[in-house]
C-alpha cells in the first residue's frame, strides 16, 4: 500500500506521493533530499521477492542498466532492497508515453509525416544500438515503454508533435521480470505478443535483433495506424502464431521501397534482418526522403497577414500577433490532453470551416503613444455568437456572424489577464467567420495568466499592435472556476492541467479508499485511536487543505493529510464544472457529447460517495466506543471512489476536457 512508503527515504531520495501503478510495480514521486531535485522510485510487488531467481536476474540486470548513459534512455541512478522489495531510483520523465500519442492520433484518422517517424526511428534506434553495445537487449520494445519527453511545446493533440520532444526509452530489465512471471503462453517467453519477434515467440534465446523487429513493428504502426497482427482483433495465440509464421501484410498508401524497408525489418530469419538498430533507421530515412509526408492539412485561404511568433513566451504587455498556420499547423494530435477540436462526426449545429493563413513579417510602422489597457466589456444578456475552449495551453476559439472589416481593417484577439495586461493571440476572418488558434509557446496554461478573451477591430497595419482598438467580441472565464484552475496549476507547479487532473483523481482516490480500510481495519481490531486518525487521513484528503473542514480531528493537535492538499472533492468538482461547460458547446460532436454526458454521470455518482463518505468519517472522528465506529463502519465500507474516479481519469486521459466559453457580442 502507497502509505507504508510515503514520507520514507530510499537511496537519498524522500517519497512524497504515488504517481503511477502497474501490474508488476507501483511508481512514486520522490525529492532527492541532498541534491534537492525529483526522483522517480519504482518499487516492485512483493510477489517478485519470493522467486530467487527473478531476484538475482532483475538485480543484475539493474546494475548494467544503471550504467547505461544515453540521452534516449532513462537514467538509472540506484537499485536496492527494501524491506525485502527490489525498487529502482531513476530519472522523473515529464511527457507522455508514446503509445498514447499513437493511439490518440490514430483516433483522429491521422499519421505521422514521415520526417517526424524519421526523426523519432533515429533516436530509439540509437538507444537500442548503444543498449546493445553494452550487452542489453531490452526484450520488450514497444510504444508503450517509450516516454516523449515534453520541451517547451506541450504535446497537444492539434499540433505536430514537436521538434524537442524526444522518445525516451524505458522499462529496461523490468521486462525481462514481467515477460517471466506474467506469460501469455505457457514456457518462458518474454515480451509483448503484438510486438514480439518470431525467435521470441519460439522461446528461443534472443540478441539485438530481437529488438530490431520490434521496432520494425513500431514503425509499422506508426505508418499504417494499426497493428500488423493486433490482439484486438485477433486471439492472443492467432497473434503468436502469425508472428512467428505469417508475413505482415502490406502496408497501405506507401511506395515500394517503403515497403521494403519493413519487410526486411520484419523478416522471420534474424540474419536476413537489419543487423542494427541503425541500419534500420538509416534504411528508412534514405528512402522517405523521396516520400510524401501523411500529414492531412487544412487548405490555404487568404486572410490578414501576421508577424510570426517571438521565441520563448510572449510578454504579457506586449501583444504578439501568431497566424493560424503558424500557431497551429492543423495536422496531428498528441493524446493526454485530447483534441481542441475533439470529436470528429455529426454536430448538431453545422459550422464553416476556419480558415487558415500563412504568417509573414508585419509592416513596420511608427507606433501611436501607447494607451490603457481597456476595460473588457461583460454583458451576459448579449448574444452568444461563438465559443472559447481552454486547454491547458491552448485556445482555440470560433465566432460567427461576423462582418467583414472594412478595407485598412482587420480582426485582433486578445488574451487579457487579472493584472490588467493583454496578449495578442491571432484571428483570421474568412465568410463571415473568425476563428482564433494559440499554443503559448511555453507551455503555460492559459488560464493561470488569463481569465478573459476578447476581439477587437484594429488598424491594417496597425500603428499601436499593443493598444486594443474597440471591442468587437468578449468571453469571461468564471471566476470561481479560473480560481480552482490556478490553484492546481500552482499545487502542480505550473504542469499541464489536464495532467494535474488525471493524476489528482487517480492518486487521491486511490488514497480515500486505502484509508477508509485501514479505519475499518482498525474498528475490526478494537483500535479507535487507530480508527480515528484515518477517519481524519481520509477527511484531509477528500476536502483539501483550503477547506475549512480541513484539520486535526482526531484530537492529537496535528492535522494530518497523506493526500496531495488539492483534495479529492475539488478534483471531481473541477472536472464536473469543465465536462458541464463543454457539454454547452454547439460545435461539439455527437460521440463528444455521449461521451461528456458519461463522464459527468461518474463525477456526479463519485461526489455523491465523497460526501457520504465525509459524513461518515465525521461521524466515526466524534465517536467514543468501538461499538458506536462498528456501526458506522457496515455503511462505510460500501463508499469507495476508486472505479468512478478512475473511470474519469480514464477519459480526460483519453480526450483532454476542456474550458468551453461563450462569446457574446460586445456592446
């Protein structure tokens, strides 16, 4: 359980929370006490300490992996035993696993251009060649144990991925351990059946060219979109048998010598395959050089021309004009987050596709003296004429009914913040529709810095670009919830938000219902002093130390929280109230919307528990008997939020929730 290691050193390194859990290891965030910096500590289940064997394996395994020093693959920094359990101080990767990216991609109907496959076959190779090199074959290569680092362009899912998100590589040795005590089929096999090579699938030994067909697999799924032999749809036996003696089959829409690369990177005899990782990346880039990227991208239309972004993040005085193009290049998605234009199927109200424009260096002109920064006007009866969604950092918003600017004219969207500084995000018109599209390029979010969208009508070219002219269109975020979103955007230091959530329901229900049974474990012992101080734990963690039910309950004149200080409750609420917004957008697609009216039934069943259950603790923290807890401790048991906050998790995850604003006319 989380709450025997948090607050426990391990290797220098103090264990503050859980992050992440898997069939073979639980992952915690920890603080390396002396060097002051984050740690990732990977402490493995307790059934793996009872097999020698494993023990020995893993422990040397570990050690060459800590040796390893390649910008691709995760750092190693310790191995050791704890209370018998073998855990694992390594590198904090902050990004995404590049499986989720794939996945989300492919759920948009894109792939990867080919430069981008290139680039990311170039870098796992490298660190599959060096693995190698020294002796390592990692035995389970796959999408999922590969991390695209995040730089400083978050990795949303309307954007090509960027250019310094690199693929780091995982989970060395650790599945040599899973692939031998967690089998698909009887023997020793070790691996994933979807990307095992032939000789794997036979339980023959294995080199570095095991690995190399996996990678052929990954890079057949990154062509194609899908699997060569998938287990989704096949049966996990068809999937061994078609590795081992079925060619894969051809891959659709590329050119011969494409196809031959995967071939001979797929091939059923190890000798006749690329020897090298290398080689193989090699082979690919010569050949899709000459290739077309499979990017699907919007067409061209005309619109006013825009001064190209500044590098880093804007300044919040000076407004910086991004062309649609340019902001965002309307092409593929990256997952965690989900799409800014999520859903893609029949909407209910019909919509004209944005325009986009190319940006081009702005006409220098002498700029008037400045002005104020304008009052935003809010009028809530005005009508609603488009709509501003929010993504961590990433707007994107549509107006319609528009009037066309006058010659010498041109549409401004502006981002205006609490300190009464504004930034320029972009618009471009075309019939009679402005649509406005901004990634800040720091990955900040949006909403920590501004709370209110609006569009002006300036000059073109215009003498003051950091003066708004008069305010055309406005959108106000709600107060209270911009509140809560900087809250979380401080309480995560400044990560994405969408990834705040999902950690936040995760970890913090997960830590409610551990402590709601280590209560009742204690009623059920005669322990009431035990009994009450989980009473409190699970109080602590539901309301967040900004509730004012949040303190000591239990009478020992400390408030004691093992959850993350946020609480539990505000995750579901904040949720709630960002699914509720969305669900207002008309633009959002039928699926969208099924899917939206699904996650708002599980937050609202999963708030409904978290306040019982806060009742309930309550109660139990005031009683004075074991026999008054009993009673308590038969309704309470019922109450956990694991299923419903995980099933949320799992969506958000999957499909990005959002802020949906209305903008209104100005008056």
């Amino acid at each position: 359980m989380s709450e025997v290691w948090v607050g426990r050193t391990l290797s220098k390194v103090q264990i503050q929370q859980l992050i992440g859990r898997g069939g073979m290891a639980d992952v915690y965030l920890g603080l390396h006490t002396t060097l002051n910096v984050p740690r990732a500590v990977k402490i493995l289940h307790g059934h793996l300490s009872d097999d020698p064997d494993l023990m020995r394996r893993f422990r040397d395994e570990a050690k060459s992996v800590a040796a390893l020093r390649h910008p691709n693959i995760v750092q190693v920094y310790d191995f050791d035993l704890a209370d018998g359990r073998p855990y694992i101080v390594m590198e904090l990767l902050r990004g995404q696993s590049m499986a989720a990216y794939i996945k989300g991609l492919h759920a948009l109907g894109h792939t990867l251009p080919l430069e981008t496959v290139a680039r990311l076959l170039d870098a796992i190779a490298s660190a599959l060649d060096y693995a190698h090199s020294q002796g390592i074959v990692h035995r389970d290569v796959k999408p999922s144990n590969v991390i695209l680092r995040q730089g400083s362009t978050p990795l949303l899912p309307s954007i090509p991925l960027p250019p310094d998100s690199q693929p780091v590589l995982t989970d060395f040795g650790i599945a040599r351990i899973s692939g031998a005590t967690s089998q698909t089929l009887t023997g020793t096999i070790l691996g994933t059946p979807a990307y095992m090579s032939p000789e794997q699938v036979r339980g023959e030994p294995v080199d570095a060219r095991s690995d190399n067909y996996s990678l052929g697999i990954m890079l057949y799924e990154m062509l194609a979109g899908v699997l060569p032999f998938d287990p989704e749809v096949d049966t996990t036996a068809s999937v061994l048998y078609k590795q081992a003696n079925v060619p894969p089959p051809p891959l659709p829409n590329v050119g011969p010598r494409i196809q031959a690369v995967v071939d001979r990177a797929l091939h059923k005899d190890p000798d006749a395959r690329y020897q090298k990782a290398g080689d193989l990346a090699a082979a690919f880039r010569s050949v899709g050089e000459a290739g077309a990227a499979t990017v699907v991208s919007a067409p061209a239309r005309s619109g006013r021309t825009t001064a190209s972004p500044m590098a880093g993040r804007p300044s919040r005085r000076w407004p910086i004009w991004i062309g649609l193009a340019t902001a965002l290049a309307v092409v593929v998605a990256g997952v965690v987050l989900g799409s800014l234009t999520r859903g893609v199927g029949p909407t209910r109200t019909p919509t004209t596709q944005p325009a986009v424009a190319t940006a081009t260096e702005a006409t220098v002109v002498e700029a008037s003296p400045p002005a104020t920064t304008p009052t935003v006007p809010v009028v809530v009866s005005a009508p609603i004429v488009g709509g501003a969604l929010f993504l961590d950092s990433s707007l994107q918003a549509v107006v319609r009914d528009v009037l066309a600017p006058e010659p010498g004219r041109a549409y401004a969207a502006w981002l205006i913040g609490a300190d009464g500084l504004s930034q320029l995000a972009g618009a471009e018109y075309a019939q009679g529709v402005l649509t406005i599209q901004y990634v800040d390029p720091d990955g900040g979010n949006l909403l920590a810095d501004f709370n209110e969208f609006a569009v002006s009508l300036e000059p073109d070219p215009d003498p003051a670009p950091d003066v708004p002219g008069p305010i055309r269109f406005v959108s106000n975020a709600p107060q209270d919830l911009v509140a809560e979103i900087r809250r979380l955007d401080e309480e995560t230091r400044g990560a994405p938000m969408s990834m705040g959530l999902v950690d936040g329901l995760r970890t913090q229900a997960e830590a409610h219902d551990t402590h709601v049974h280590n209560s009742l474990s204690a009623i059920e012992a005669g322990n009431l002093p035990g009994a009450k101080q989980h009473a409190e734990h699970v109080i602590n963690i539901l309301v967040g130390t900004t509730s004012p039910d949040f303190g000591d309950w239990n009478g020992d004149a400390r408030a004691q929280n093992p959850g993350d200080g946020f609480g539990a409750v505000p995750y579901l609420k904040l949720a709630l109230a960002l699914a509720q917004s969305e669900l207002a957008n008309p633009d959002a697609s039928l699926e969208t919307l099924e899917g939206l009216q699904a996650l708002v039934a599980d937050l609202e069943a999963a708030l409904q528990v978290a306040e019982e259950s806060l009742e309930m603790a309550k109660s139990l923290a005031s009683t004075d008997t074991v026999e008054e807890a009993s009673v308590i401790a038969a309704d309470w048991a019922e109450l956990l939020l694991r299923q419903g906050a995980a099933r949320a998790a799992l969506f958000v995850e999957q499909n990005g929730l959002r802020l949906w604003v209305p903008v209104r006319a100005a008056p």
